[in-house]
C-alpha cells in the first residue's frame, strides 16, 4: 500500500491496506505514517463503534496521548480534549458516521465535521505542536475502538472544501519548468455527458435497469434532471441501474442523487462499472457504508479511468434500510483538455505545486510547441527530493506527452 496510511505500532492492530486501524485501549493511539507542518489539508474517518478519539498529535510512538498538550482531539462523546481533561464541542458521534477533519496549518485551526455537516473550529492553537500527524485512539481504558481512514486514496464520501487538499498528498504531480516560470495545464471535468432523457431511449442513449417498481419509476427518470416524486426505482433492495452511449468513451467521474422523499431508499454498498458488451463487466470504482444522504445533495465519485466503455451502471448490493432502492440523478463526466490554455506560474513554491502541479494518475496531458523543458521536484514536507534535466536547446520539440 502506498501513500498515507497507519504505522504499525503496539497495541494497534491494522488491516484493510493498513487504512483501517483497531486501538487496544487508550493507552494506544495509532499514528499516520505522514506529518504535516504547512498547508490546509483534508480527510475522513469511518467509524465502527461508539467509542473513538479523532485527532491530531505530534507524538509518533503511539504512547496515550489523549489526555495530553500534544494531541487535539474529538471524542464520541461530543466533547474536545488537548490536555488533562475534555470540555464540551459538539454532537455526539456513533457507529456508522464520517468525521471529516480540516486541518489549517497556516492559519493553525482544526475544524471536524459529522456527516458532512461542521461542528466548528476546535481548536486554533496548532501550530504550537509543530508537525503533526492524523491519530485515532479508543476513550476506553479497557475496550478497543476501530476506524477506517481515507486519507484521499479513494473519493471522499463528503465534498472536500475549497482551498484544501487531500491528506494523502501530491507524489503523482510534476510542474514544467522553463526559466524562472513553471507551466502546467489543468485538467477539468466536461458537463454531464448524458443528455436529459424524456424516455428510455430518447434523445439519444439507452437507460436500463435490472427492474422498475413500476411505469412511473422507470430507468430514464434517474436522467431526466428533475426533482420531482418519480426517481427510478427497483422491486428490491438490490439492483443495478445503467446507460449505453452511442460510441465507447472515457468516463472520470459520477454522481449520484438519492430521493428527496425516500432517503432510505439510497444506495449504500455498490460497485460503478463499464462495459462494451452489456455482459462483461469491469469494476471502475467500489463504495461501502455511503450513509447519511441529505435532500437535494448529489455525491461526486472521481475515479481513474483510462479506458473508453459503450456502457455503464451502478450495481447496488445494499441500500440505507428500505425494502426498496431508488436513485433520483446519476450523471458521468470525462475530462476536458484545452491545450491552447497553459497556465504560466511564476512562483514555484509547494504550495504552487500542490495547487497546479499535474497528477499523473488522471492519464495523458498534451502540450504543443514546447521548445526546452526542465522538471523538477522540490523538497517537500513529505520527503524526498527528485531532480531531472532535459537540455532541449538544440532539438526541436513538436509535442510532450506525460502520462
């Protein structure tokens, strides 16, 4: 497993790519393998019990830190601790939930929210700790506590907030550096790429699902764009709801509507797939536990995909408790790539970086009539330093290709 992920420490027990962390009892924290000291930063916890501490530490050795000056946390009992004892914060917090963190290093806040709803900022001392780490750790002397992390590996359950950055980083982005200026094109997502249907068929495409609950819940009403009391719907719990494109393209990202009415109806374990020949299916992204959905809120599910399907559905193994499943919106995007905008950044710092650098991990960025190029890494919180030179002075360079 690569990225930011828990140590192995004592008293911790790690599974699920080392991303889901059990604390024996508060004697033990688990720790994050990355610091940070600058930057605004972002990530998630899933809990399975009633009994976690989500924080912040600037101790490594998974000693208790809970009851310290080193740790800042929030504990299931809606209280805040950074010392001796804890004093009232929040809503409380159980099994099932997402604790979002937002860690500001450079204004020193950190601010936790629940199920996509802030609690306020906590605390605003951080950068008194120095660099810190993400922790987890049980409020329970003799009882273990369990959380899975998702430090930005997999696409938040919560839309991460402008102006910050994933916890898991940035070791798949470069910038291009000519002179004294770095150049870089950014990728954005295109607009739906399904038209708004009047039926299964029309006006282009196809909608499909593997049952309807009846005429009026038909496949083309999750595509129809309204908001009305006809979302799709199936007989079960169960079901998959899909839309064949007219040629194979490349999908990046979907979205998903749940019924305003119905919100137990939602979908909560599936798997988003592709195929090009409605009977092979390819697994493009997975989501587990997707809970708490809200009236009128879509959820965004970027994915890394490189390959172009005629075909794709959401295949829903569980839904939120309803005998029946219903999607009110699902729409799919692919990037768009104008190359004739090249962004021209004069300050190289690691913040330029983090904001414009490229992620090689969303595929092929193409740039014309570039005439030398150098790339560089800088030294960044995160570690090591890479440097490479391509003295391109005396060639011609039609195009480069990254990716």
């Amino acid at each position: 497993m690569t990225g930011v992920i828990w140590q192995q420490l004592p008293g911790i027990t790690l599974s699920d790519g080392d991303l889901t962390a059990t604390s024996l009892n508060h004697n033990y924290a688990a720790v994050a393998t990355i610091g940070r000291s600058s930057g605004k930063w972002y990530w998630e916890v899933g809990l399975s019990d009633n009994l976690a501490m989500i924080g912040v530490t600037s101790v490594t050795t998974g000693v208790k830190v809970w009851n310290t000056v080193n740790h800042r946390g929030y504990f299931s009992d809606g209280k805040k601790w950074s010392g001796a004892s804890g004093v009232a914060y929040a809503n409380t917090f159980i099994i099932g939930d997402t604790i979002s963190i937002l860690m500001d290093l450079d204004n020193g806040t950190l601010e936790f929210w629940k199920n996509g709803v802030s609690q306020g900022v906590a605390f605003n001392d951080l950068k008194t700790l120095g660099m810190i780490y993400p922790t987890h750790g049980s409020g329970a002397a003799s009882t273990a506590s369990t959380v899975t992390a998702n430090f930005g590996k997999k696409t938040f359950r919560y839309k991460m907030p402008s102006g910050y950055e994933r916890y898991q980083g940035y070791e798949n982005k470069i910038l291009l550096s000519s002179g004294d200026k770095a150049y870089s094109l950014m990728k954005k997502f295109s607009d739906n790429l399904i038209a708004i249907m009047t039926s299964n068929t029309t006006p282009s495409g196809k909608a499909s699902a593997s049952s309807i609950y009846s005429n009026n819940y038909g496949a083309w009403k999750a595509f129809d764009r309204l908001d009305d009391q006809f979302p799709w719907a199936s007989t079960s719990k169960i079901g998959w709801l899909a839309y064949e494109f007219f040629k194979p393209v490349v999908i990046a990202k979907y979205t998903l509507l749940a019924n305003s009415a119905e919100l137990t109806q939602a979908p909560k374990n599936w798997t988003f797939e592709g195929s090009n020949d409605g009977v092979n299916w390819t697994v493009l992204d997975a989501q587990t536990n997707q809970v708490g959905w809200q009236s009128g809120v879509k959820r965004e599910f970027a994915i890394i995909n490189k390959k172009s399907f005629i075909q794709y559905r959401v295949n829903v193994m569980d839904n939120n408790g309803s005998s029946l499943l219903s999607i009110r919106g699902f729409e799919m995007y692919n990037y768009e790539i104008n190359p004739d905008k090249l962004a021209i950044i004069s300050n190289k710092s690691e913040q330029t970086f983090i904001r414009y650098g490229m992620d090689l991990s969303l595929g092929i960025y193409i740039f014309n009539g570039v005439q030398s190029v150098e790339t560089k890494d800088n030294v960044l919180s995160s570690g090591k330093a890479y440097e490479h030179t391509i003295d391109m002075s005396k060639r011609r360079v039609d195009k480069i290709t990254l990716g």
